[in-house]
C-alpha cells in the first residue's frame, strides 16, 4: 500500500522521480501480469502465441462482404487450432473448461472485435443455447458441428420492439399435436428479430426465442412463456428456407466483419424434437411439462444458464479498454510538445499533469476492472461446473447481479477510454492505421447487446433492493415497487465480507472514515459501503411511497429511476474495489504488490473525486478532505509516472496487434 500523505509533496520533475532500473522493471512487468492474467494464465499465453500476427488486426480497406469473410476464414483457423471446445461440456463433446472459454474469448478483444462477436455467437450464444438449454438428442446431434463450424448458427432472441424485455418477445411457437410439430411464426412487425449476428449471410440455423404454446387433450392451447427453438433457416447454398425471410442491417458504426441481420418467420414448421427441451417439453398429445413448476422461475433459470455470454463481453470489453491505453500510452511517452521556460527541448506529453490525468486513472480502473473480471470469471466456471462449495440459487442469483453490474460498469468504461485515447492522440489518434477510430466505433455497441447498460444496472439495485427475496422475480415494475414498499423490515447492505481480507480491514480501521487516512484499504471499503448503504435506504425509502393510495405506483418507481441507477453503481463500484483488494493481497511479488497499492489508491481517490458532489452533498467526506481528493490524483499520477510503461506492457498484449506507424515515428 502506498504511503503517501493526502497532501502533494512538494512537486519532483520527471529527472528526479524514482525511476525503476531496468532489471527492476522487468521484475515488475513479470509480477503485475502475473497478477492480471490470473488462474487461466496458460490460456492467455497460448492465445498470445496464436495470436501475434497482424493480420489479425480489422482493415478498413476491405469491403463489407470481403470482412466478413475474412471474419469467417480466422473464426476456421481458430476452430482447426481446438478454440471452441472448451465452452462445451465434456460428455457433450467439448472439454468443459467454462473459465478457459470465456478466457480466451477476452482475449480476441486484443485483436479484433469482430472476430470475437462472431465468435461469441457462434459457440457462445448459439452454442451456448443448445449445450445449456438442449439434452442430449440435441447434443448429440449438434455440438461436435458447431465446434468444428460444419453448423453455422445464429442467436434470434432481440427482436424490433423487445431488446431487452424478453419475457415480452412475440414470435410464437404453437404446438400442431396433429403433425408433431411446431409452428414458428412472427404475427407483427415488431416480432421481427433484429440486429442478429450471422442473420445476414452465414448462419444457417437459428436459437430461436419464442413464446410456446400448446394445450393437451383436454386443453385450450396456452402460452407457456418463452423456450428456444432450433430453426433452420438457410439452405446448403445459402437461400432462404420456405417461410423464412432474412435481411441485411447493411453497414453499421463498427464491426464491419458481423454480418448482422433480419429474420422474419411465416408459420414455418420444425419438428418437435427441434425444442430445447432441458426446462419445458411438450409431449406428443401437447402436454407440456416441466422439472420447474413456477413460470416465472423457470424464466430466469432459462436465461441464468446463458450469463456466460454478458461475462465475456465484460471481459472483452475490459481488453479493449487495455489495448486503447497502450496505445495512447506508448504514444505520449514518445510525442513531444512546447518547450519548457528557459529550455530547448520540447516535453514529452506524459510529464504534462493533464496528460498523466487523462490516462493514469483510466489505466488504474482497468486494473480494478481486470482483477473482478477474473473473480468473476472463476465464479461462473466453479458454479458451472459443480466446483462451488455448496452452490445455491441464490449465490447463482448474486452471481448474474454481479455479472450485470460489471458487464454494465466495463462496458461504459471501456466506452469512454477508446474515446480519451483518440483524443489523446491527437491528430495521429483518428487515422484509423493506428487503430483507435476503428476500436472506438467497434466497442460503442458493447453498451447495448447483451443487455442495454441502463437496465443492467436498474437490474442490480432491483436485486439488491429486494435482498434476494424470492417472491421478487418475474414481477412486473408496479409489483416490484409494490413489493419493495410493503417490506417489513429497512433494507440494508449485506455485511458480510465476501473476502476476509475485507471484513479484516474494515475492522481494523476507525469507523468514522474522517478520522482515518483515505489511504487506509479499510476506510476507503467504508466509504465506498457507506455510500451504497446510504443509497439502498433513501432509495427504499422514496419506493415505500407507492402503499400510499394516493401514489400510483409505477409512477413512483419512475421518479426514482435515477436514484435506482445510483444504487447499482455504487454497489458494482464497491464490489470492483474489494474484488481489487483481494487480488493485491494475493500477489505474491512484493514490488509487484506495493506498485498495484498505489494503482490501487488511485482507483480509489479518481472515482472518489469524480462522485465527489455526492459525497459532499450527504456529508460523508468534509470539504477538507474532498480539497485533499484532489491534491491526492494529482500526487498519486506524479508517483506511477516513472511506472506508467510498466503498467501498460503488464497487460500483455501481442506486440502484432499494437501495430500503429504513430508508434514508430511519435
């Protein structure tokens, strides 16, 4: 941990900072990627190998059609290389190593973006569909293809008036006991799936989302609420099957190499079997029956087992982030600008405080983000896998909270870095040979899919709100709030540290975080929990409104929007600290460690000072310590100057993929 004051030193210029030696810097280069490669470290390394070539890297010239195809042709090579197998369960047909997978997924955002959508939908989503939602007629009959690409498949759930209210989705699945079959149909314009990835030109089937419908003997056919579906829609020549229409979204903001499309379905039949039957079938005279008697829980158990696809965009957001901050970081350290007084020589741009600012807290974020993402990850693949000590559901329910946050929290992350970097790159930042225009329009949609980002976050409150009650899934907004409101106990941010190094901390320190210093890992836990405790009660507090008769209720939970928003990211920001914490204590290199401590405690004080309206306006800092927050990121950017090209070449991209003649010539 860092001991710095809270007041800046006096000022050191770049000379007479502690410039690490060489030998040292490797040293810490070995230790920081140690720390951020994490338990699939060998994973990372052997995709670092495979992946250390430039044309890998989006090129611009190419057409649409001709991206695309180069998409395909790398997503080949990759299958041929043994890339897939992984996300699939072993008895399937893959080798079941879930944290691998999604490993080596974020590790195609160091190269192209396109690349790892594609590759996301096929063995992801699509793959992802029929391994945890089929059995084994279905297994049996497809994995091995869609690993090796003899299927070519797409996700159809998004459709043009539901992204992310999927309960909601209106292509049916009506159940024909007379043929055995089912009929999949789109009655309205809005039923038409939208923006699906490999619609347009190379899938040739689809994981169809639809409302099922069936009745048995005695029965009037009745929804059953949404099941996925296997659908042909293409034949061996790539033409439309009967009943089916595809589009083509055409050119988009980014990712040249997708081909997103349409699909639109006119009472096509497929045969029973075609359902994935794992949580609802249908039996030949239309009874349907299911292992979860409760609708609304079968729902979210459906869409639980398919959370691995919002981790891993998470994650390869994440890798974007760090591959802009190379970038601009290897750039400042060799452009130069203005002179300083009573000097010839002009100033390399990163000794420019304003220059460490715009990067520096950027970069430390992306550490923070970077060790949850692999908590996360480890999370997901222990659950899965039966590796988790006694896994409930509502640890799976934690787990999909904290995969909606941190898909939401990187995503904008990664978002608003791509777009600093340009800028700090000047001129040289919007050519797209050094890549940043291209990668920011790439990741602009990484905020969208898998889950819009606003809703996302609303998600996390709305669980953490409802401290995990089970009686809150499936409800409707004006149920929901209702729910909240007639609670009979306050609401309060669970205590338990998840981490003992946490709990260890907090009691450890003063409980009064004013009277302690902010580079205390215990008060900086407090004031990050304060700040998300305070938020859960004042926000239950504004939904305990709707018992009023007066109040209507939905009403009630819309003025509170902006305030349900907060609450989930504070409570993703706190989770992103102490998921930090915890990978610092288990660094085993001391150099190593005390540098993160510092990283760490710019984390901190950046996203303190830019939340610091808040913590003034509810009094949890004084205006002493807010001024203090301030003087803190600029002494903490002067202290990782002589690091900041440690920090970014620990990330460990493949030197091919940094390929930028900005970098050769400053």
């Amino acid at each position: 941990m860092a001991t710095h004051t809270e007041s800046p030193s006096d000022v050191a210029t770049a000379d007479e900072l502690p410039w690490p030696t060489d030998d040292e810097r490797t040293l810490l280069v070995e230790g920081l990627r140690y720390v951020l490669d994490g338990r699939w470290r060998s994973v990372r390394e052997r995709v670092r190998e495979q992946s250390d070539r430039s044309d890998l890297l989006p090129d611009p010239s190419r057409t649409l059609s001709e991206a695309r195809e180069h998409t395909l042709e790398v997503m080949r090579q990759l299958a041929e290389q043994g890339f897939a197998a992984a996300g699939f369960a072993a008895d399937h047909g893959g080798t079941g190593d879930i944290g691998g997978s999604i490993t080596a997924i974020e590790m195609l955002g160091y190269a192209d973006l396109s690349l790892m959508v594609k590759a996301g939908v096929q063995w992801g989503l699509f793959g992802g569909a029929i391994d945890n939602l089929g059995t084994a007629r279905h297994h049996d009959r497809y994995v091995a293809d869609i690993i090796g690409l003899d299927i070519l498949g797409c996700f159809a759930m998004t459709e043009t008036g539901h992204g992310s209210n999927v309960q909601a989705l209106e292509t049916t699945a009506t159940y024909d006991r007379d043929t055995g079959e089912f009929v999949i149909n789109s009655p309205t314009p809005s039923s038409r799936k939208d923006y699906i990835g490999g619609a347009a030109a190379h899938a040739r089937v689809a994981a169809v989302f639809a409302q099922l419908i069936t009745g048995g003997p005695d029965e009037d056919p009745t929804g059953r609420g949404v099941h996925c579906f296997v659908v042909p829609i293409r034949d061996d020549d790539g033409d439309d099957l009967p009943g089916v229409t595809t589009g083509d979204c055409g050119h988009k903001g980014g990712l040249a190499g997708v081909d997103n499309g349409r699909i639109v379905f006119d009472h096509v039949r497929i045969p029973a079997e075609n359902l994935l039957n794992r949580y609802g079938d249908v039996e030949a005279d239309g009874t349907y029956t299911s292992p979860i008697e409760n609708s609304d829980r079968r729902f979210f158990t459906m869409l639980g087992t398919l959370i691995r696809g919002r981790v891993s965009v998470a994650a390869t957001a994440g890798a974007a982030g760090r591959k802009a901050l190379t970038l601009a970081t290897r750039y400042g350290l060799l452009r130069k600008q203005f002179e300083a007084p009573d000097e010839t020589d002009e100033i390399i741009v990163l000794d420019y405080l304003a220059h460490q600012r715009k990067l520096l807290p950027l970069i430390a974020k992306s550490y923070a983000i970077a060790c949850t993402q692999n908590e996360l990850t480890a999370e997901l693949h222990d659950l899965q896998t039966g590796a988790a000590d006694d896994p409930d559901g509502v640890r799976q329910r934690e787990l999909e909270s904290d995969a909606a946050g941190l898909k939401a929290y990187a995503t904008w992350h990664a978002s608003h870095t791509i777009n600093v970097c340009r800028e700090a790159c000047g001129g040289a930042g919007y050519l797209d040979e050094n890549q940043l225009p291209i990668l920011r329009g790439d990741i602009d949609v990484f905020t969208t899919f898998e889950g819009d980002n606003t809703v996302l976050t609303q998600l996390v409150a709305k669980e953490l709100l409802s401290a995990y009650a089970e009686d809150v899934q499936g409800l409707s907004a004006t149920g929901w709030v209702r729910f909240v409101a007639e609670m009979a106990r306050d609401v309060v941010v669970e205590k338990t540290a998840a981490r003992q190094v946490v709990q260890t901390l907090l009691e450890s320190s003063d409980d009064d975080p004013e009277k302690s210093p902010l580079t205390d890992r215990g008060t900086q836990i407090r004031l990050f929990r304060n700040r998300e405790d305070h938020l859960v009660r004042t926000c239950a507090q504004r939904l305990r409104r709707a018992l009023d008769d007066d109040n209507d209720a939905f009403e009630v939970f819309n003025n509170a929007q902006d305030h349900l928003l907060k609450v989930g990211q504070a409570r993703t920001e706190r989770m992103v600290l102490e998921a930090f914490i915890g990978a610092i204590e288990d660094c085993d290199s001391r150099s190593a460690a005390e540098l993160l401590g510092t990283v760490c405690d710019l984390f901190v004080y950046s996203a303190l000072e830019d939340d610091l309206s808040w913590f003034l306006m509810h009094r949890h800092v004084s205006v002493e310590r807010a001024k203090a927050i301030r003087r803190g990121v600029n002494e903490l950017c002067r202290e990782l100057r002589p690091h900041i090209g440690s920090l970014v070449d620990a990330f460990g991209i493949p030197e091919a993929l940094l390929a930028a003649p900005m970098l050769t010539h400053g």
